[in-house]
C-alpha cells in the first residue's frame, strides 16, 4: 500500500503534468509517448501516472483522513487531480454513516405521539407542536445546549423522566410527553405557562410570574401556539 509521501509525490507529477506537457502541433499528432511522459515512467519505474493514480483507490478506501490531509485546502499548495477527487468521493459515500431517523415528518412519528397523548391526557397536536419547534421531527438532532431527540430533552431532565435513550423515539416523546403534563399540573392547565417551563424551566415561570422575559422563551410561546392552533 502506498504512503502518504508516495502519494503526496504522484499528485505534484501530474501537477507538472498538466502544466509542463507543452507540445508543438507536430508532436500532439505524434502516437509516440512525449518525452515529457517517458522520464515521467522512467521515474515512476515503468508505470504511467494514470495507472499509478488509478492504484491510489485502494488506499483511499483504507486510509480517509490520511488522504484528506493531502487534499488542496487553499495552503499546502497539493494539486488535486480530477481521477483522484473522484475516486475519494466515491470512497466517502461508501464508508458514510447515516445519522439516526432525521429529517423524517410527523407521519412517522403519529402513532407514538397519540400513545403519549393518551397515556398523559394531552391533545396530540400541542405534543406534535412541542416537536415541531423543538426539533422538527428531526430525531437525531443535539442542540448546542446538549439536548436530545425530537422533544429535545436535556440529559439531566431525561434521566429524571426515566428515559434511558433520547434517541429513542418512543422514550423520547414518552419522557417529553410527562415532563409537559408535569408542568400543565403544575401551572393549573395554563398552556402558556406550560410551555414557557418546558423551554425555560418552571423556576423561571415562577420567578417572573409568568411567561420570563427571554426573547427565546417568548418566541418558543409564540411559535408552539401558533403550530397548535393552525
């Protein structure tokens, strides 16, 4: 298997390549190789450039965050050859790992959500609602906060539910499902309030006696609503 050095090596030729290989009208008509290419073999051991870049994929598929650091990023000056970036795509798609259930609409999740409604006597539309702004039904997504799945549950909040995994879409919407009764329960029925605690913490709700003053908390009020109510 070749080395980065190797590697490295065979893209700067064919950069010399590209750019070096100037013939006269009467050689590019010439079937014979170019001298050019001939010492280009020579150096190579017998081998063209072409094959000998054809041999790289091996290596890419082997080694991808080796082959990365050699890739032309605007510093290093490493020219990268069209072959080359080809075969690098085509090993990336390969070895790519799918994150879990994202970017998929609540029709998926419509089941789950009406077991929740019903287990925590909640209208399913406010528990799709909750979902829709807080993930957007997106069940592999972690906000920078460090919240979870597509309720959004914090680690600490999950574990208090009894949650094991947030990625779960059925612990997920069941644990986030309670936690909003919990704070309907605790705010007397009052949805704005509910899910001003759910976004910015009950302790907060009571501080300010009402929806606290945070431009998020307020828009999160205002955008679940108008989801609910739609």
């Amino acid at each position: 298997m070749m080395d980065t050095h190797t590697i490295r090596t065979l893209m700067e030729i064919n950069t010399l390549q590209s750019l070096g290989a100037v013939q006269t009208q009467t050689e590019q008509n010439n079937t014979s190789p170019s001298l050019f290419n001939t010492l280009l073999e020579e150096m190579l051991g017998g081998t063209s450039i072409t094959d000998s870049l054809s041999s790289v994929s091996s290596t890419l598929l082997g080694n991808l965050n080796t082959i990365e650091s050699l890739r032309y990023d605007g510093k290093n000056g490493v020219f990268e050859p069209s072959s080359l970036s080809a075969i690098l795509s085509a090993a990336q798609q390969s070895s790519a790992v799918p994150m879990k259930n994202t970017s998929i609409g609540d029709d998926s999740y419509r089941d789950i959500i009406s077991q929740a409604a019903n287990k925590y006597n909640l209208p399913d539309k406010l528990i799709s609602a909750v979902i829709k702004q807080e993930s957007n039904f997106n069940n592999g997504v972690v906000s920078h906060a460090g919240a979870q799945g597509l309720m959004q549950l914090m680690p600490g909040t999950a574990k208090f539910l009894g949650v094991k995994d947030s990625f779960d879409p059925v612990q997920n919407v069941m644990g986030g499902a309670k936690y909003l009764r919990q704070m309907l329960n605790q705010f007397g029925g009052n949805i704005e309030l509910a899910l001003a605690a759910y976004n910015a913490g009950p302790g907060n709700v009571k501080k300010h006696d009402g929806i606290p003053p945070f431009k998020e908390t307020q828009q999160y009020v205002k955008k679940v609503l108008g989801y609910f109510n739609a």
